[in-house]
C-alpha cells in the first residue's frame, strides 16, 4: 500500500488537530520528505532528525496545514464572503487539507522563544501568509544584512535551513516552485478574500499536480 493520495482530505483526525493525530498525514509526510533524512515518526513526539542533530528530545519536526487558518476564519466579513462565494471557499478549504496544503517546520521551542509556525502566526506583518513566510526565507538565504519580520527566528533554526543549500533547493524540496500564485496581500474586504480564494486554489491545484507528479515517478502513489 503505497502512501500518497494528493486528492485525500487531511484537514483533521476524529476532531482532532490533523498535524499532531492523524497517522495518515504522517505516513504521507514520510514517504514525500522522508528521502532527505526527516522522519516523522509514528505518533505525536515521535520527530528525529536522521542523526538527531540539535534535538535533545523527540519533536523535531510537525506539519502546519498553510492555509485556512485563525487569521482567515477570524475576519469580520469572512462569514458573509463565505455565504456569497460557499463553492469557492468549499475549494480552497478542501485544498488546503490535502498534502498541497501542508509544510513542515521545526516544532521544538529553543530557548523558549516562539516556534517557526508560531512566530509566523503571530507576527503582524506575515500574518500566516506563506508568501511572506516565504519572502523571509529567501532573505535568510540571501544573507540579508537588514532587518525582516522572521529573522529572528529563522536565523534560531538555521540548523534546519541549511539543510538546504539554497532558496531554490528549498522551494524545488518542498515542491512550491508555483510560490508566486500565492496572494500576496492579507484580505481587508470580501473582494479581497475572494482573491486571496483564488489565488490560493491556483497555488494549490498546481501544488498538488507537482505532488502527483513525483508520487508516480517515486512509485509512492496509492494504490
């Protein structure tokens, strides 16, 4: 039985957190990344590095669904925009629970400050958006010498960055050469959701056929 099924909702586990319970996203993320030495182990606090480098206890990797988030289901006007536009919102929503929908980051605290997801998250002016957590990185990996949003933290988990000897070899890794569709700007307005709906389902489908694609020439699709 083989383990990737780019068109299987993953977006939760029995009611639960999907990143931290559900053994298919899991085995899925396994044999899509497991190749470069992250394992996912087999439950919650089962994460290893193939050498256990910097990890002095078991979490060193999770998966964090990129899309469809608090910051989007907490607008004020996103009800409506959901009433009006329910097909589209029902696709991005739906995208986002797949594999296309997920990245993967170190989950560990260090020095007790915030977490790669959660610094992204919280930070006002990334606000959850994977194109400028992604500009960010490619500061990182430009030696950028002036101050960004995620510097901070990047820099903390440069010991997983650069695993990676490039930005490029980071996007063609995780399989997000199609970046650019994502939306760029954080929705204010129902109009601007609905982009940023759009946008997001363009990035997804082709994330998605990327996926397919390396799943059939992997021999890692499910049967």
């Amino acid at each position: 039985m083989k383990k990737i099924d780019h068109n299987y909702w993953i977006g939760e586990y029995e009611g639960k957190d999907a990143d931290l319970c559900n053994p298919d996203l899991r085995l899925a993320m396994q044999e899509l990344y497991g190749c470069k030495g992250f394992d996912f182990g087999k439950t919650n606090g089962e994460f290893y590095d193939k050498d256990r480098k910097n990890h002095y206890r078991s979490d060193g990797y999770s998966t964090y669904t990129i899309l469809d988030g608090n910051y989007v289901s907490k607008m004020p006007f996103r009800q409506k925009a959901v009433e009006n536009n329910r097909e589209l919102s029902d696709r991005c929503y739906f995208l986002a629970g797949t594999i296309a929908g997920e990245l993967f980051f170190p989950c560990r605290q260090l020095l007790k400050r915030e977490t790669m997801n959660q610094a992204r998250g919280r930070h006002r002016d990334v606000n959850d958006m994977v194109h400028q957590t992604l500009e960010n990185i490619k500061k990182y990996y430009a030696k950028e010498c002036g101050d960004y949003p995620l510097k901070e933290t990047i820099e903390r988990y440069g010991y997983f960055f650069d695993r990676f000897a490039s930005f490029d070899e980071y996007i063609e890794y995780n399989l997000l050469q199609d970046y650019e569709l994502l939306p760029k700007k954080f929705p204010t307005n129902e109009n601007e959701l609905v982009e940023f709906w759009e946008k997001s389902i363009e990035f997804l489908e082709a994330r998605s056929k990327r996926i397919e694609e390396y799943a059939k020439q992997n021999n890692l699709l499910d049967e």
